[in-house]
C-alpha cells in the first residue's frame, strides 16, 4: 500500500531569459511510494527533482496532476499534509542567537506539540550541543539538527533535500546510520541526492529523472543490471555512477 | 487573544532581538548623539561671528566704525591687510571680510559710501544673520553723525514663562522618526534576511499560518522598540532636562501606534524587496523625504506653501505632531484627534498592504 501517490504532476516556468515562453520544470511525474521505504530521487542539477519534493511538500504550488501522501491530497489539503510530514531543505540556517534546544521547541510550538528538545537532540546525537547556535556546529551537526526538527512531529514521511550534500565521508556514513534507524523505526524516508554511492547504499528504490521526467525507476540492482554498461574486463557491472551518467550524458550541467 | 503558537513565536523573536545587543546598541547611538549635539547647540550664547576689517580709510569714521563692531559682542573683529585677510577668509577662519574705502568718510552725508564685503560662497547662509546687524551699526554710526535721534527703540523683556528651547521642540520629532526607522528596519530587514537564509521556507513547511508569524514579529519588535525609545527618553529627561508637559500615557500611546503603523510598513517593503541592497534602497525612499517633510526639525508651516498639504498627511507627520502637541503644550488624546485619526488611516493602509503583500510562498521563494 503506497503512503504516496503521485500521478502524473507537473510544474511550469517561464523560461529565465524569455519570461513569455514557459517550459516544464517538472514533466508528468508519476511515483508510488510504500510505507517503509527509503525512496531515492537521482538527476543532474535542473532535472526537477527539487521542485517534485517541494510540490510533495506544500512548498510550490502544483501546476498539473495530483499527489496523495498518507491519503490526504496535497492539491486540497496542503495544511493537513504538512501535519504527517517532515522537511529537510538544502538551505539548513536558522535564526541567530537562539540555541539548539530553543529552536526545537519553536518547532514544536509550529505543529502545537510538546516533544521534549533533548530527547530529539539525543535521537541525532547533538544533546550536548542543546545551548549552542546553529551558526557554531559543523557541517554534518548541521544537518543532523536540521533532521531533529524536522521529527518535531513524529511524521509518517521524511523529505530530505540532498541530505549529505558537502560533508566529509565520517558525516557522511554517521548520516546514513540515522536515515536508516529513523527507517528502522518505521518511518518512511524520500531522498534526493547526487551521492551514486549513497544511492546504492541507503535507497530501496531509485527513481532517476532528467529534464522534468522520471527516465528509469527500480531497485540499485535491477537499474544496474539494466543499464550499467559491462566492464569490458571486470566480470562485474559498473556502479551506479555508470548508470546515472549513461542515463543522463556526460555534458556538464548548472 | 493570542494562541500559544503566537506567544511562544513572540517569544522567541523577543529573545532573538534581544541578544542582538549590538544592532540595540547602535539603534540608541545615533539619536544620543544628536540630542546631546542639539542641546549643546543651543545651551545660550551664539558664537562670535569672526569679522575681519581692511582699513584702507585713515578717517575718524572708519575707526569709529571699525570700534563699534569690535564693541559689538556678536562679532570678533580682526584688523589687517586686504590679501592676509582674503586668504582667513578662503582657510574659513573668517565669515567674511569688509573692506572699507579710501574715501569711507569724504563727503559723507552727499553721497554714500560703498562697503565692499567679501564673502566665501560657503558661508553665504550667515549674510543673511550678519547684514542687519552691519546695516544696524551703520545707521548708528549715520544717526551720531548727522545728529539724528532714533525714533524706536527695542527693549526686550523676557517673561521667562515655560521657555521652549529648541532641543524641546526636536525631541519629539526625534523620538517619531528614530522609532519610524526603528521599525521599518526592524520588520524590513529581517523578512529580507530570513528569507535569505531560507528561514521562511522551513517555516513555510510547518502549518504555521501568515498572521501567527506576522503578529509574533510586530509584538517582539514593538517591544524592543519601546524599550529603544525609553532608554532615549529617560537619557532626554534626566541628562538633557527635557520637559514633557502632556500626559506620559498618552504620549507612549502615539509611540505605540505610530510603532505598529511602521512595522506593518516594513513588512510591506520587506516582502517587495529580494535582496539587503533593495530593501536598504526602498527603505530610504520611504524614509527620506519623511525625514525633510515631516516636521521632524523644522516646522512644516515653514515649509514652501504648495508642499504643506502633502507633509501633513505623511505618516510620519501625524506621529511627530501627535507626541510633539502631548509633549511640548500638553495636549490630550482627544485634541490631537486630527494625529490619531491620521495614524489610524495609516494603520489600515499599511496593514492591508502588508497582509496582500506578504505571501508566503512567493515570499519564501
């Protein structure tokens, strides 16, 4: 039974340097998603991935199709979806001069709840860190907090937006093991990334856009099998690196 | 009246204001200074006008004429040569210099002596200060020389009734525009930097509602700016001994409303601005001409006639004329009925303005 349901959902621009041509950011994106999966959404820079999660989330509005996420419609009723859902975004900064522990309280107050700070901060292992600004953590604390308030609220579905994107390899693997805990527990995960690695890692499920579209949805191993051009020596199969390169050309994108 | 959301919200911008010490510390530097600057300016006694006098007359006249302006309190003559003289006056050591001719005293009373007068064009604003005091003395000199007994003469009484000096008249014009800036750049600024730092797209994701976050920030913000502006008033009473004669409460009631009628400004300017350069620009659009039309240093009746009717109705107008009639001649609520009726029109604007303009999702974006 999929906790999302997107069919067919689309998001219009008008083109940066023509502002009367539009063109589509996102392209007839259909997706299932099951309760319990860790979901990767894979794709050059401009593919749509973003602005997909920020349709999922509330965050834009949707221009065409329709998404269900834990069987409330994200068109009529962004305020109730925002109830069951978690978000990560890129941008991981917060107000100045406010500790941890303050800030996740504020989220809570957001969602009218009392989840207890410190419990939270020991869930991503910063409790030590309750009374420091955001401004004086590292990277990969950074982001492990931006997570912790994103659980204010104990949601069914957890977005994160390029989750490990800039972090050194220890961060990186110390993130994984909290995604997949938070799994562990229940809780179903839905990623971008450009991390092949990660992909392959962490994700049930792979779906690979470019230019707007879905162009190859499946398991690591069967996108692999696929469409990963054999070593012509190794008797095994490129990575997922191979994969998303081959499905998406080599020319440079910004 | 207000839900938990709003005063855990308003709480935590109270608490985000006000560990930014710093930013408080400079808001209160500025108008500091430019009290203490315009009490002092105005504590008694104008500075000698400094007056230098080329002689070039040998006559009695001449140095009769030379002796009075030296007698004169509001000058400070010097004596000397045409060139060394010219050269204090290019170095602005001298307001201006008069030179007076050879033939200062010949036939005096046929036809008129001319009195040369040298000036630095930056220094022209004071001619109009120093000509009726030079004529003044002329005539004098005219009066003793041709026998003449003047017709008038001035005596001054001073009634030293409740003396209005000019800091008295500034403060509240001070205190209207420092809490103008105050707010717009309080709600302006920091829309434009959370959304920067894409602060408002996380909140966006959360079921947060537009008047939960705007009634937080206008609520921390005004008391933060009340606090600003005691720190200035009782800097005002206590150090400048600056009287305000109206009712205290009343006067805080038009700092409280002409607060919130800026915010809600600041929040308009803050969601049309993208980036700190556009809302430093479209603040000072809005700032500037109220600092010059609004009455804040100089009445507005002294204003040019045709510009009158607009500068009475800028906001900041109602504001500083509210406080100042409560402040300066003790005004009630309901005699300044034209002020708060004013501030109100203005609060409806701007809050309606700032409702239609603040959207979350294209202000996040």
């Amino acid at each position: 039974m999929p906790i999302i349901e997107v069919s067919d959902l689309a998001k219009q621009y008008p083109l940066p340097d023509n502002k009367s041509e539009k063109f589509f950011a996102v392209n007839g994106v259909s997706l299932a998603i099951d309760a319990g999966e860790i979901f990767g959404i894979l794709g050059p820079n401009g593919a749509g991935k973003t602005t997909t999660l920020e349709m999922l989330e509330g965050l834009n509005d949707i221009d065409g199709g329709t998404a269900i996420i834990d069987g409330i419609s994200v068109n009529d009723n962004p305020y109730k979806v925002k109830e069951v859902i978690g978000v990560q975004l890129q941008a991981n900064e917060y107000f100045d001069n406010v500790n941890l522990e303050e800030l996740l309280s504020l989220f809570a107050a957001l969602y009218n709840n009392n989840a207890d700070p410190i419990a939270l901060l020991k869930k991503v292992q910063l409790e030590e860190k309750a009374k420091a600004k955001p401004n004086n953590l590292s990277g990969g604390q950074k982001q492990r907090f931006s997570i912790a308030c994103a659980l204010v609220n104990e949601p069914k579905v957890l977005f994160l937006d390029e989750p490990t994107t800039g972090l050194d390899p220890q961060a990186k693997r110390n993130l994984w093991d909290l995604v997949r805990n938070l799994n562990n527990a229940g809780m179903t995960i839905v990623l971008t990334t450009h991390n092949m690695e990660e992909a392959e890692e962490l994700c049930d499920r792979i779906a690979i856009m470019d230019k707007g579209k879905i162009i190859a949805e499946g398991t690591p191993q069967e996108l692999i099998l696929e469409y990963a051009p054999e070593p012509p020596e190794a008797p095994l199969h490129g990575d997922l690196e191979d994969v998303f390169l081959a499905l998406t050309g080599h020319e440079l994108r910004e | 009246m207000l839900t938990a959301l709003q005063r855990h919200l308003t709480s935590v911008f109270l608490k985000i204001f006000w560990r930014d010490r710093r930013s408080i510390f400079f808001s209160l530097f500025f108008p500091v200074i430019f009290m203490t600057v315009f009490s002092f300016a105005n504590s008694g006694e104008q500075d000698p006008i400094s007056v230098g006098i080329v002689n070039n007359s040998s006559s009695a006249v001449a140095t009769d004429f030379s002796e009075m302006l030296i007698a004169n309190p509001l000058f400070d003559v010097t004596l000397g040569d045409e060139p060394a003289l010219r050269e204090a006056l290019i170095a602005g050591d001298q307001t201006m210099v008069l030179v007076l001719p050879q033939d200062f005293d010949t036939n005096l009373g046929n036809t008129t002596s001319e009195i040369n007068v040298v000036v630095d064009a930056a220094q022209v604003s004071q001619l109009g200060l120093i000509m009726p005091l030079l004529e003044q003395t002329l005539l004098a000199i005219e009066r003793e020389f041709r026998d003449i007994e003047p017709m008038f003469s001035i005596a001054i009484e001073d009634v030293q009734a409740r003396s209005q000096r000019y800091i008295d008249f500034l403060l509240p014009g001070l205190m209207a525009f420092t809490l103008m800036q105050l707010s717009i750049a309080g709600s302006g600024f920091n829309i434009v930097e959370y959304r920067r730092k894409g602060i408002l797209k996380r909140l966006f994701v959360t079921p947060i509602e537009p008047r939960d976050f705007i009634t937080a920030i206008v609520l921390a913000r005004m008391a933060i700016v009340l606090v600003q502006l005691s720190v200035l008033i009782l800097f005002a009473v206590l150090l400048l001994d600056i009287r305000i004669v109206g009712n205290f409460f009343a006067y805080y009631l038009v700092v409280i409303l002409g607060t919130i009628v800026f915010l809600c400004q600041g929040f308009c300017l803050g969601s049309l601005a993208k980036t700190q350069e556009a809302i430093g620009a479209l603040g000072n659009i809005v700032i500037m001409p109220q600092i010059f039309l609004s009455g804040i240093f100089y009445p507005i009746e002294s204003m040019p006639e045709w510009i009158q009717p607009v500068a009475h109705l800028l906001p900041l107008s109602f504001v500083s004329t509210g406080m100042r009639e409560i402040a300066n001649a003790g005004a009630t609520l309901l005699e300044i009925y034209p002020s708060l009726i004013g501030i109100a029109v203005w609060f409806v604007i701007s809050f309606v303005a700032a409702t239609r303009l603040f959207l979350w999702k294209e202000v996040a974006n």
